[in-house]
C-alpha cells in the first residue's frame, strides 16, 4: 500500500464540491486514513509551497490558501500517488482531461480546487506539516478484498 497528500482548496470548500471530489476518491476504493477541516497558518502554507518561494505566483498562492478553510486528507491504495494525480487531472484546467476533477471544476492554475502530493517523497513531506503519524488510521476498507 502507497499513501498520499491532498488539499482540498478553499475554494472547493467555499463551492460546496467537498462530497462530490471526496466521492470520486472513494469509489475508486481509495482509502482515507487522515482528515482534517481547518484553517491554514502562515507557517504551514509557507512550509508546505516552500519550493515554489522564489517564482512570481509564490505570494498570490500563499493568501489564496490562507483565504478560507480547506480540507487535508492523507489517502492510501496501492499505487495511489499515481491514481489521484490521474483523478485530479492537470495543473492547468485547461489542459485538464474531461471528467478530472480539475477538468470538470476548477476555473485557473492558481485557484484549481486540489493539491496532490507528485511523489511518495512530497508526500512525507507535505503530509508531515498537518498530521502526526498517530493520527492517521488503519482499518479495513471492503473494497480491499478487489484489489
């Protein structure tokens, strides 16, 4: 089993599309093992888009996500960083496939309604600024038994 990391950005939260992108996670049979509704510090933010400090988006990036809550999610399945990254579609909406969460919702590269971790690396990373390891869960999911 593989774990990743995804924000649901304040803007998906403020359109109401919570349920709807956290249904197409579990019906692929996408496991959550951690999530939180909360709102973003300074120090997070800044932690979390640290590689990203020196490009000319960095400040508009940092108060849209500091602009409302979001919701933060570690999620587990076999191959899951590549899986959700296939259901959250391109960075770009534009270029985001149809029927991506990105492709069908999301209006401009900076405010695309998601993050997800790129690589099991990030996702320790990431991960690590919004949860302490004993607050992730492990339980049996039935699907597992169609993996």
């Amino acid at each position: 089993m593989e774990r990743t990391f995804i924000i649901l950005k304040p803007n998906a939260v403020r359109r109401g599309l919570i349920g709807e992108i956290l249904k197409r996670f579990e019906q692929r049979g996408i496991k959550i093992v951690g999530m939180k509704f909360l709102k973003m510090s300074r120090e997070q933010a800044e932690k979390l888009y640290e590689p990203h400090k020196d490009k000319p988006f960095y400040n508009e990036l940092l108060e849209f996500m500091l602009s409302g809550p979001v919701v933060v999610l570690v999620l587990e399945a076999p191959r899951v960083v590549e899986m959700v990254r296939h259901i959250v579609g391109a960075t770009d909406p534009l270029k985001a496939e149809a029927g991506t969460i990105r492709g069908e919702f999301a209006l401009t590269v900076t405010k695309n309604l998601i993050h997800a971790s790129d690589s099991e690396e990030n996702y320790l990373r990431e991960s690590s600024i919004f949860f302490r390891e004993d607050e992730l869960i492990d339980y049996y999911l039935d699907v597992q038994d169609d993996i």
